[in-house]
C-alpha cells in the first residue's frame, strides 16, 4: 500500500521541498495549501515527481481545518504521515511588550493551535496506519541572535505538544510516534532568503527533517535540535 503523507503549507519552501522528497521516497502527498491557485501551480510542478494531490488548507482558520480533516478522512483514509510544516515568524524584530494581543493570537492559532486542531482531527487514521506526527518547529530558548517574542511563544505549545502526546502514546500503548524537527537557519521568503555559512537551503532542511521520518527509527516524544542533538527541557 502506498504510504500517504499530508504536508501543511506545501506550496513554498521548506514544505514544498518536503513534498517533493516525499515523492522522491515514494509516497502519495497531499499538498496543504491555503490559496486554490497557487496550491494548484505546486501540484502540477510536483506531479513530475509523484502522485501529488491538492488538499486546501488554511491553518488559521478552524473551519478550513475541519472541512479538510473530513476531505481527507473520506479520501485518504490510508493517510500514515502528518508534516505539521505551515506557520509563521510574526515580527522577529519588535520587543516582546510591543505586541498588540491580537499580533500574538494570530501566531499562536497558526503555529500552535491550527496543528494542534489538524492533528486532533486526524489521529484516528494515524491510529489506525500506525502513522506518525511531525512538527517543524524552532529553538525557544529567547538567545542574544534570536529573540523572536511571538514567534518562539507560539512555537513552543507545539514543543510540549509533541513530548506530552509522546509520553502518552507511550503509556496508552497508541501505536503513533510524534516528534519534532528544528531544521535551523533555512533560507526562505520569511526572512527575506538570508544567506550565509550557517544557513541551509530549502532542500538541505527538508532533507534533514525527513532523516527522521525515513530512518525506520523510534523518535517518539523527541523535539530534535538543528544538529541532530535532543532539546532537553
């Protein structure tokens, strides 16, 4: 059976790259994607890699989630992956008190609560395959270089996120692994495509992350530094 793997916000970037390594490997991808338009430019350029479908998707809006959640429930009840990519940085440079609540609300529903939703909705079929969770996600700790407020606010549910449902597919015996990946420096439109020696491209991170979804090993509850390394909290 051909392993099917959802990818949020896979139209651009690192996700984009995500679908097409996925392909690569062999699997059906599902390409979340929140415009109809530019969702439908990414399937066909991906589709001279794979079977590659267009699920829309917008992660900030609770509807949008539910109705794709039954769409895929219905049509890809095989589904055995879950790329928890889309999301954004809010300001990185204001001052943590600058924000205005609603500027917060916004990151923590795309970040944070829209996967958490996805993720809920569809567990029975990860259930079910024996699937796997996987969140990309970003280092919290606020550091001199990078000290993103709403940003690493947001990011960091989705960090506890994955070691709590870990420990609990752990406990309860549920046959799903769930982790996290923070690919590091990627060179994308977020941050205006910054170069530099420490700074990988959008291939080289999702090559990375995917390390950890195609190693047939356990990863469950882990949260996964750019290195390679295990965040410990």
């Amino acid at each position: 059976m051909t392993k099917t793997a959802l990818v949020t916000g896979a139209n651009k970037g690192i996700g984009f790259e995500i679908a097409k390594q996925l392909l690569e490997a062999g699997y059906r991808v599902l390409v979340g994607a929140r415009d109809q338009e530019r969702g439908e430019t990414a399937v066909t350029a991906l589709q001279a890699f794979g079977d590659a479908h267009l699920v829309l998707l917008d992660v900030a809006d609770p509807q949008s989630i539910d109705i794709a959640v039954t769409s895929i429930k219905q049509n890809f009840p095989e589904l055995t992956l879950l790329v928890n990519n889309a999301g954004i940085p809010g300001d990185m440079h204001k001052l943590g008190w600058e924000f205005a609540v609603e500027e917060l609300q916004v990151t923590h529903q795309v970040n944070f609560i829209g996967p958490f939703a996805l993720s809920k909705g569809l567990l029975p079929l990860l259930i079910a395959n024996r699937g796997t969770i996987q969140n990309i996600s970003i280092p919290i700790e606020p550091l001199p270089y990078f000290n993103a407020f709403a940003y690493q606010t947001s990011k960091a549910p989705l960090n506890v996120m994955t070691k709590s449902w870990g420990m609990s597919f752990e406990k309860e015996n549920i046959p799903v692994e769930i982790l996290s990946v923070m690919p590091g420096a990627v060179s994308t439109d977020l941050n205006g495509n910054m170069t530099g020696d420490f700074v990988k491209t959008t291939a080289q991170a999702a090559e990375f992350i995917l390390t950890f979804v195609l190693d047939d090993k356990n990863h469950n509850g882990q949260v996964i530094n750019y290195d390679g390394t295990l965040a410990v909290y």
